[in-house]
C-alpha cells in the first residue's frame, strides 16, 4: 500500500513537471534563434557598410548568408533553419527568418512562433515571441 501511495505521488509529480520542463526546454531553444537572428543582423549591417547594399558586394555578386557559429548542428542549427524572406534581400532592406525545422519536436511545440523574424531597422516578428 505504501508503494503505491508513492507511486501515485511520483506519477502526479511527473504530471507536472514534464510539461513545464518541456515549455522551459522550447523557450530556451526560441530565445537561442532570436540571439542568432540578431548575429546575423550584425553580418549584414557590416555587409552594408562595406558595400553600401544589402543585396549585392561591390562586385555585382549576390549575397547568401554564411553559416555562423551560432547557426551550426551543435548550436541552434540542429533546430532552426536561417534564410532570407521571400523576396529579400533588396538594395535597402532585408528580412531574415529562423524557421524551425520541420519535424522537430521545437516545430510541432513552438508552431505560433515559427518563422521566427527580423529587417533591417531591428522590427522582430511575431512580436509575441521576441
């Protein structure tokens, strides 16, 4: 009797802890993405200022986004994929989006904040999630 009176206590501290630990382990992964979406914000105001454009180097050669560290299998890359916007970039703006990979546990958990987004005067999206 007294086991399973722990095992009822153990069950119903499971019951609570899982789901909150889930949550805290998908917010922890979200915050990670938004922290390389600003890395790459910073890439691509350096890129500006050298070559006075976003989508183009002085030598009429397009612009693709490097892998950063951050953005690597052992860091967020494992959960997030980074790309720019449909569209983007233009001579004067650009929007790169953190997509959560899909069939990852972090796109079916974290689905209302995926894309993941931020342009060039810093706006973030969805504002909900930053």
């Amino acid at each position: 009797m007294e086991l399973m009176i722990v095992v009822a206590i153990i069950a119903i501290l499971a019951a609570i802890a899982l789901p909150s630990y889930m949550r805290h382990v998908v917010k922890t992964k979200r915050v990670a993405a938004e922290g390389c979406l600003s890395e790459y914000a910073n890439f691509m105001e350096r890129y500006y200022t050298t070559n006075l454009r976003y989508s183009k180097d002085t030598s009429e050669n397009a612009i693709t986004l490097p892998t950063l560290d951050c953005a690597a299998n052992g860091q967020t890359g494992a959960d997030y994929s980074y790309a720019f916007a449909a569209g983007q970039p233009t001579d004067t703006t650009y929007t790169i989006q953190a997509t959560a990979r899909a069939g990852s546990a972090q796109a079916s958990r974290d689905a209302a904040c995926t894309p993941l987004g931020i342009d060039q005067t810093g706006a973030r999206t969805p504002a909900g999630c930053w």
